[in-house]
C-alpha cells in the first residue's frame, strides 16, 4: 500500500469511526485496528483541525499602495509574535502565517 493509499485507508477508517457511535475499543475490535493506532491518527487528525482554524482567510486580492506602511501584529497562542511590515502581497503573508502556525 502507498503513501496515499494509507493516508485514504486513514481518513475513511477515522470518518466510519466517528459516524459508528462504538466507543474506541469496540471500534479497533470491530475493524482489527490497535487501539494506540486510532489514539494516534485522532491525535493528528485534532492537530490539522487546530492548525486549520489557527489560519485567517486573506480577502483576495490584497491590494497596497506605496502609500501603505505600518505594519500587522499577529499573535499565535499567546506565545509567539509575528510582525510583518507592509505593503505584503497574499502568498508573502499566506506564507509567513503557514510558517508562524507550524511552530
């Protein structure tokens, strides 16, 4: 099986999971899944669903003029600060949120 046949193996056994109403044991005894393995891809599947709402959607398309200057302050998780000077294009700060998110 190749990668993209088990990351689909992955998404419809977590979507079955969470359509079935068993509890996580019956479910691993039903489909011959160990239980740390479904423990596992819950854990990643949370983590893509925090990382995905940590994005902002940026209007298209940004627009600025020389005029534009100051700069945008982002805070990610009360720890980390992120401060981009403008004028910024969408991919430069699409990019710059992707990076600051991943950390």
């Amino acid at each position: 099986m190749n990668e993209s046949e088990r990351a689909e193996y992955r998404r419809a056994a977590l979507r079955d999971y969470h359509q079935s109403g068993l509890t996580q044991k019956a479910f691993c005894r039903s489909r011959g899944v160990a239980l740390s393995t479904l423990g596992y891809w819950l854990k990643q599947e949370r983590a893509s669903s925090d990382s995905e709402k940590a994005f902002i959607k940026v209007p298209t398309p940004v627009e600025a003029s020389p005029r534009d200057s100051g700069s945008i302050r982002v805070y990610i998780n009360g720890s980390l600060t992120v401060e981009i000077d403008l004028p910024v294009d969408e991919n430069q700060l699409r990019e710059v949120l992707k990076a600051a998110a991943a950390v």
